[in-house]
C-alpha cells in the first residue's frame, strides 16, 4: 500500500510508473535485491583475496550488516509478498530457514577478531550458503514474483525506504 505521508519529490512519475519502465528512480524490488546478492558476492570475492586481518575484519563487518539489512527487508516485505501472491509454501519457508543458517554464522563471526583457525572457514561457509540461496532467489523465487503480478515497482520503494531506515539503525550500534 502507497503510504499517504507526502514525500518530498513530487508525484509527476506516478500515472506513468511500472515495473517495466526502466526510468523509475527506485529500481524495482528484484533489481534491488539483486544488486545487493551482487555487491555481497563482491565483497566475499575480495575476502577471498585479501591479506590482511584489518581489511579481513572490515570486509567481515561489511557483509554481515548487508546480510543482515538484506535478509530482514526481504522476510518483512519481499517474503510475505511473494508467499500471498504465489500461495506458497515451499520456496520461502525453506528461504527463510535458509536465513537463519546464514544469521547463526554471522553471529559466529561478528565482530570476532580474524586470525583464529576457524574464522576464515565460517566466512567460507556462509559465503557458499550464501550463493545457494542466492541462487534459488534469482532461478526460481524472483522469476515466479515477476510473474505472478506483484507490483514490483511498489516494492521496491518500500524496500528501499525500509532499507535506509535499517541501515541508519546498524551503523548507529556500532
Ligand atoms: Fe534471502
Ligand atoms: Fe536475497
């Protein structure tokens, strides 16, 4: 639903947004979780090659707060979505069981100094869970979403405005 607070832009795009314009200012809802899938992938690539314990500790802080913003923006808006529309009950069950095992290794290395014998094996696995889950979000999940007429654009603005406040709330713990 549209929230009736006035935003500070004005509304001129609204009669002439969907999905399928590709000039909307926010991207629609799969586009943006893509691009996060992306940029974490990138990041654990740069684990992967990096050297150093403060450039290890950094990327690590990195991944686990857009992990965690990402995987909660999707169980509050993108899953409870998808699940009406599709009337599922598989893909995002096992979705979200499939967060929880991503969240119990972020727990496991979060703000844990690099360096231990185990440290850099957690960050492979959540790195390969990661890319599972990602993988079946984008083959399976994002298509059906795309077709089954969720308005995509609508999400995304929701995403994206939920994100930001997210974002705010994690830098401001640390
Ligand atoms: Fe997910
Ligand atoms: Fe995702």
């Amino acid at each position: 639903m549209p929230s009736t607070t006035p935003r500070t832009q004005p509304s001129r795009k609204t009669a002439t947004r969907s999905a399928a314009a590709p000039r909307t200012k926010t991207p629609d809802a799969v586009a943006l979780l893509r691009a996060d899938h992306k940029l974490v992938s990138e990041l654990f690539d740069q684990f992967e090659k990096s050297r150093s314990t403060a450039k290890k500790k950094q990327l690590v802080a990195q991944i686990c707060l857009e992990l965690t913003v990402h995987a909660q923006v999707e169980e509050e808006i993108f899953y409870p979505e998808v699940q009406a529309a599709l009337k599922d009950k598989e893909l995002v069950p096992e979705a979200r069981v499939e967060h929880q095992s991503i969240k119990d290794l972020i727990a496991a290395v979060e703000g844990v100094e690099p360096g231990g014998e185990d440290y850099d094996a957690k960050v492979k696995v959540m790195s390969e869970w990661v890319k599972h889950h990602v993988k079946e979000e984008q083959n399976e999940m994002f298509p059906k979403a795309k077709k089954s007429g969720l308005d995509m654009a609508e999400l995304g603005e929701r995403i994206a405005q939920r994100k930001e406040e997210l974002l705010a709330q994690e830098q401001a713990k640390h």
